[in-house]
C-alpha cells in the first residue's frame, strides 16, 4: 500500500519508482502465492481477499508491460502464470460475489 503510488506509470517514470515496482512485484507474488495454497488445501479461496488478486494480478501486468516497454528481462511465462492463479481464484469466488466476477 506505501508503494503502490510510486509504481512508474507512462507517463512519470523516474528512478525512486523503480524499487517501489520491485516491492509491489514481490509483495503481489507473495500475495498470490499464500492465497493459492490456502484454494489448494480447502478447495475454495478466500472470499474477503478478491479485491487483493485482482490488484496483486495488475501489478504483474504492469510488471510485464514494463520491462518490455524499458527492454529488461522478466520471466513472462511464471509472471503470467501467477497473474492465472489469481483468475482462477477470481473465477471460482464468482458464484459467490458478483463483484470477483467482475473483477475477473
């Protein structure tokens, strides 16, 4: 949440924004990672965190669309398949919350 605001968008990119990218990134993997183990070992995921997949996903996203936009190196396949877990935690939240549909 402290970084969030500093991630570099298209139009201000600067050098502070760049560590700030980093910790989200890792945090939004993490993220995905404890709820997907959690979907795993009960078979449903956790209702109250759909807010944070969505917003875990898009930060991968801007991760991704980022260094291809600066041409460094990202593993996409593992980003993109984190950014999947999350959607289909989403997708599975949907019959019980509308709103994890949408942000689907």
């Amino acid at each position: 949440m402290v970084h969030r605001p500093f991630i570099p968008s298209s139009r201000k990119a600067s050098p502070v924004s760049f560590p700030s990218l980093a910790i989200c990134t890792n945090a939004a993997r993490s993220a995905i990672h404890v709820l997907d183990r959690y979907y795993e070992r009960v078979g449903v995921p956790y209702y109250h965190w759909h807010h944070s997949l969505f917003v875990s996903g898009i930060v991968l996203l801007l991760n991704i669309w980022g260094a291809k936009r600066s041409g460094s190196s990202v593993p996409v396949d593992k980003e993109m398949g984190e950014v999947h877990k999350a959607m289909t935690m989403l997708k599975a939240l949907e019959p019980r919350w509308h709103s994890a549909g949408r942000l689907w």
